[in-house]
C-alpha cells in the first residue's frame, strides 16, 4: 500500500510518515518507486480496526468522486 494509505490508517499524517521513511525509522519494510512512491509492504498484523479505518477512507473517496455536483433548482 502507497505510504499516505499507511499514515491515513495509523491516524498520522503523511508529511511525519514521509519523515520517519527518509529517517529509515518506519516500523514496517517499505520500498520506493522509480516514480518516488513510497509502498509499505504487506502488513501481515493489519488489526480489524484498521481495516475498518481504511473501509471508511475508501469509502469517503469513493462517495467524493462518484457524488455528481448538483445544481441549485431554480424556483419558477
């Protein structure tokens, strides 16, 4: 998983995760893109919290991409 899906499911924010990568302190192996993405590798001890964290950003991101804007209804 990308490392700001890592942050945003451990409730950190991404700048302290990309901190703790160039610091090599991150608590689980990681690797990086030739693209410069930083990718957590498998968390095997992933809790049913976290997975619930992440349902619930998936969820937000899909709901924010697929919700059309709406116009304002005009009154006649």
């Amino acid at each position: 998983m990308r490392l700001s899906v890592w942050a945003e499911l451990r409730g950190i924010r991404y700048k302290t995760a990309w901190r703790m990568w160039k610091a090599k302190t991150l608590p689980v192996p990681a690797y990086q893109l030739a693209t410069g993405t930083v990718v957590i590798e498998g968390d095997p001890a992933v809790s049913s919290r976290e997975q619930r964290r992440w349902f619930e950003f998936s969820l937000r991101v899909l709901i924010k991409t697929l919700t059309p804007v709406m116009p304002a209804t005009v009154k006649s």
